[in-house]
C-alpha cells in the first residue's frame, strides 16, 4: 500500500448509529469513533431488527480494530466512542477529545466513567493520577463565528438574538465548572498511550493527522457540547471527518472545510427526525446552503453523506437541493450504505 486508503465500518444508514471509519496508509493505521449506538424509537424497524444492527456494528468495529495503531474519539456520545472494551484500546495510541474543558456535563460525566476504565485496563486508578484544577480563561468560540454573527435572520432576527444571549449565559457557567475541574491527564503505561486532540497535530512518519479547535456539536452554543474533527493527509491526499457537525448549521464550519479542499469528505447531516422540536426550517436550510457550497467550491471527490441524516425515511427530500447541486457539479454524494452498494436501511421495508 502506497496511499491514503479508508473503510468505513458503521454508520446510520446500515441501521446502528454510528461513523465509524478505518483510515490506512503506509505508516499507520488509525479508527475513528469506534462507538454504535441502537436507534432511536421512532425509527421505523423493530426492535429486534434494531438490536441485530446493533450487535452487527458492534461486532465490524471490534473486527476493525484489529491491528491498528491509533484510536480517535471526537466526543464522548456512545455513537462515537465505546465503554468499555479493551480490545478497543489496548496497545493503542489513543488521541481523544479532551475531558477537562469545552465539554458539557453529560460528556464530561460519561469522560470520567471511560477514563476510570481506561486506566483501570493499565492497573493505574483514576483518582490516584488526576490533577489539580487550572485557573484559567476560556475564549468564548461563538466571537471566532465571523459568518453566524453577521447572518441576516429576518423576521427571526429578536428571537436569534434572545437564544444567543442565553447561550453565552449558559457558555460562562460552563467555563466556571471546567475551572473547578480535576484534569485529566495525557498519560504513558504499558497498556495504552494518552493524548488530547483538540487544535494539535500529530505525525506518523509522513503522515498527518490534524484536529480542530473545539467546536459547536450543531448549531451556536448547542447545549449537546462541543466535537473536534480530523484530517489525515498523506501523500497528497486528505481525508476530512466531520465528527457532529450537523450539516454544518453553522457557515464558518462550512466554509473552514471549503478551505480544507479534502479528497474525501466524511460529513454527517441535519438531524432530520428530529425536525419540528430540536430541528427548525431556518437551521435545516442553513445546512443545506452550507453543503451545497462545500459541493461547488471545495469539490471533493467523494462526500459520505451519513449520520443524524438516514435516520427517517424523507431525509433525501429534505436535503434534495444537496443532491441536486451534487449532480450539476459532478461530485458523488452519498451514504456509507450506497457506498458499499447497499440500499439505506431507513428506505427499506420492514415487516
């Protein structure tokens, strides 16, 4: 093998929620997101069909794992991350979102449960390795939103405003906490290797793998927290994974992608199902603005357009303009499942 070479091992569209991906070159390999997650109840399959896509994801991310030397985990939701099993993370360099800050509670909850297994797997205790809290500043991420900020929101415009303000009120309280938290350190033992991603840059002989500063998982200030994503370039090629992005609602998302130009760009979608009470019109169509832009400008060769997206049977008539501005640029878009020649689960029928 002399390229760039990716698998993807689970997603949506195969009936588990997950993105979970294999990416290759000559000098390492790496699994992104090794988490599955059953769907949710409105999905229209049984239970039992939902639990079989369950164990199958389950079962493909521990096969892919098999022999690799990295293991990244964006954020701390069970569709990205798995707690716990140590085939997962034994042996590996694990590069992950950090714990200590621009984290939610739940995350930050669900970060001290998978550390305490973590070092568990190394025979260390969490609480024996943990440090002092760091007083410190914390940059408010909406400011850097160039784009967001200056969006003309119409008739919409007071109510943007008054969920903005909220949100900053909700952001400083967050930061008080992340103050007065015990970090978490990056951490060396036999059994694994620790590092945190957010902004940092890793190299693997001549490849390079690249996070993002923290960012917003959906739109500004979404309470569900904060993601980072990941790029691995080699040989002249990149691959770009979104982590939850959620479209991307948000333009300056869009258009940092835009300036990333990746070969191969694994992007996951608008939350459709949840269209109407965690999903308005306004930010489903500022999503699909924003990929139609990633589409015309950066011209990727390939987008997998999966996860939040297949989760409900329209998804392809809510985003159809994506599809439609994919076509007239020649630019395949698609899910993991039509990637691998299979129809999405969530367009089948089921008995």
């Amino acid at each position: 093998m002399r390229e760039l070479r990716f698998k993807p091992v689970w997603a949506d569209s195969l009936g588990a929620k997950s993105f979970c991906t294999l990416v290759e070159t000559p000098d390492v390999r790496i699994l992104i997101d090794p988490g599955v997650a059953i769907m949710h109840g409105s999905y229209p399959a049984s239970l039992g069909l939902k639990l079989r896509w369950l164990e199958e994801g389950r079962r493909a991310v521990v096969e892919a794992a098999k022999g690799v030397d990295v293991v990244v985990i964006t954020h701390y939701h069970y569709d990205h991350y798995t707690d716990f099993d140590s085939r997962l993370y034994r042996g590996r360099l694990v590069i992950a979102k950090s714990p200590n800050e621009y984290i939610n509670d739940s995350q930050r909850g669900r970060a001290m449960r998978f550390y305490a297994n973590l070092f568990a797997m190394g025979k260390v205790g969490l609480a024996e390795v943990l440090e002092e809290p760091v007083e410190r500043e914390y940059p408010d991420p909406f400011n850097e939103l160039e784009l967001a900020r200056s969006r003309d929101y119409g008739d919409y415009a007071g109510r943007k405003r008054e969920l903005l303000e909220k949100g900053r009120t909700w952001f400083e309280k967050r930061a008080e906490k992340w103050r007065g938290y015990e970090r978490i350190p990056e951490y060396d033992c036999p059994d694994f290797r620790l590092r945190f991603a957010d902004s940092k840059t890793f190299e693997f002989g001549s490849t390079r793998l690249r996070f993002s500063k923290p960012l917003f998982h959906g739109v500004e200030y979404s309470r569900v927290g904060w993601v980072v994503w990941v790029a691995v370039e080699y040989g002249g090629k990149k691959l770009l994974y979104s982590s939850d992005i959620n479209g991307p609602v948000i333009e300056d998302y869009a258009e940092w992608i835009i300036g990333e130009k990746p070969d191969i760009l694994l992007l996951d979608g608008p939350a459709t199902y949840t269209l109407g009470y965690m999903l308005n019109l306004i930010n489903l169509g500022r999503a699909v603005e924003n990929v139609k832009r990633i589409i015309s400008e950066a011209q990727p060769e390939l987008i997998l357009f999966d996860h939040h997206l297949p989760r409900e049977p329209r998804y392809r008539e809510r985003v159809a303009e994506v599809y439609r501005e994919a076509e007239r640029e020649g630019v395949k878009v698609m899910t993991v499942a039509e990637y691998m020649g299979l129809k999405p689960k969530v367009l089948e029928e089921f008995l």
